[in-house]
C-alpha cells in the first residue's frame, strides 16, 4: 500500500469524502468494492478496489454501504437468496417481458 494514501483528501461524485475502507460503486459498470488504497497524479485522484485490483478515478465513484458488496460477491458465487433479489429490485428495474413478440 502506498505510505501516503492516508493523507490523500478524495471525495466521490456527489463531494462525499472517500478514505481507505469506504465501500463505492463504479458508476459505469456497478462494480463495487472497498477501497484499499488511494494515489494522486498530476490530473485526478484514483482508488483501489479490493474486488478488482483495478484503480478508479474517485469522480466515477460513489459512496455505498457494505451490503452491495456482500450480495455483489454473493451473487458471483451464486449464492443469493431470491427473495434477497426481489427486495433489491426497483420499479425502474422490473420489467415484464410476457407480451414482447418476435418480428415476422
């Protein structure tokens, strides 16, 4: 880990303060995870995930809570309970596909 990565102020899209054992989510993919160190360049302030081993920049994150992580690794594992699933889902997400139709 980086000696310095304690001292480094980031802060994710909405101005919250992110710090090494912040949970984020990558908002362009939805990876999440929990950052394990943070550097800085010349141009932008970047964190590692412990879920990836891959830095993001700390403008494309934002802050989450330890429960996305679990059922992210729960669901890669498969091991999600269904009824954790739907709890999840929003009405946004929740799409009804019975009346799509092929082309003919």
């Amino acid at each position: 880990m980086d000696e310095g990565s304690d001292h480094i102020m980031a802060q994710d899209l909405n101005g919250a303060p992110i710090t090494i054992g912040s949970y984020v989510l990558y908002i362009n993919t939805g990876t999440a995870g929990q950052v394990i160190e943070l550097k800085q360049d010349e141009d932008s302030t970047w964190a590692l995930l412990d879920t990836t081993g891959l830095y993001y920049n700390v403008q494309a994150l934002v802050i989450t809570d330890a429960s996305a992580i679990k059922v992210k690794k729960e669901r890669e594992a498969g091991e999600v309970d269904k009824d954790d699933l739907v709890r999840q889902q929003t009405p946004e997400r929740v799409v009804d596909i019975g009346q799509v139709t092929g082309g003919g």
